[in-house]
C-alpha cells in the first residue's frame, strides 16, 4: 500500500518552491496540475491546485473560498524536526509553535505552509 497525500493549493508553483525548500527534496513529478514529492517508498505527498479539483467536486464548498483557513495536517517524522521547521520558516511558512516536547512522546515543531495548512515536523524524544 502506497500513502498519497494531496494538499490543495492555491498556487502550484509557490507550493512546489515552499515545499522543495521546506522538505529538501526535489519534486518526483512536477507537471500541470500536480506536483509530487516522494516522502518515503510508501508516502507521497501531492500538491494539486484548487481549481482542478473544482472538476470532482461538482455541488460541494468551493475550495478556494476556504483559502487560509488550515484544512489539513502534514504530520511528519524526521530525524531533525529543528532544521525542517526552521527551512520551513525561511522558505515562508508562519510559526504556531516551536520545536517543544508532547505529551504524546515526540517533540514537534509547527507551522502553517503558505496556504493555511499545518505543517508539523517531529520525532520521538526517545531517538535524541
């Protein structure tokens, strides 16, 4: 089984340059109406723009009309959850809360990408 995770964006490109940043990745795929980075062997996440998705979703909420408001979490574990958030950051994203220890057992930064979505970066505080 294979994890595709797609974030609708309202610019394709300033999502792709953000997360190319953020991530330290260069996209798998990138062509006109989705963008994709391999996260692992089993997750991708994709970046498709609002307005295609418009086409599936004939007498739902228009998805630009929710532009900002975080509709979505990017939970990811990594083995530098600092330097990832802090790449976010400098590539544009908006601090909610610093690198800090969970109740839950990992230590987890966050963040919220340039359209409204939470980007959290972790690890369990046991790998340090």
């Amino acid at each position: 089984m294979v994890c595709n995770i797609i974030l609708y964006v309202r610019d394709q490109a300033r999502s792709r340059d953000f997360y190319a940043l953020a991530l330290a990745l260069a996209p798998q795929l990138d062509v006109p109406g989705m963008t994709e980075f391999g996260l692992s062997a089993a997750c991708v996440l994709g970046l498709m723009p609002e307005k295609g998705i418009k086409r599936l979703l004939p007498g739902m909420p228009d998805p630009e009309a929710a532009a900002g408001i975080p509709r979505a979490e990017v939970y990811l574990t990594v083995p530098d959850p600092a330097a990832f958030h802090a790449r976010a950051l400098a590539a544009g994203a908006t601090e909610l809360s610093p690198l800090a220890p969970r109740g839950w057992g990992h230590e987890a930064a966050y963040s919220l990408d340039p359209d409204g979505h939470v980007l959290a970066f972790a690890r369990a505080i046991a790998e340090r």
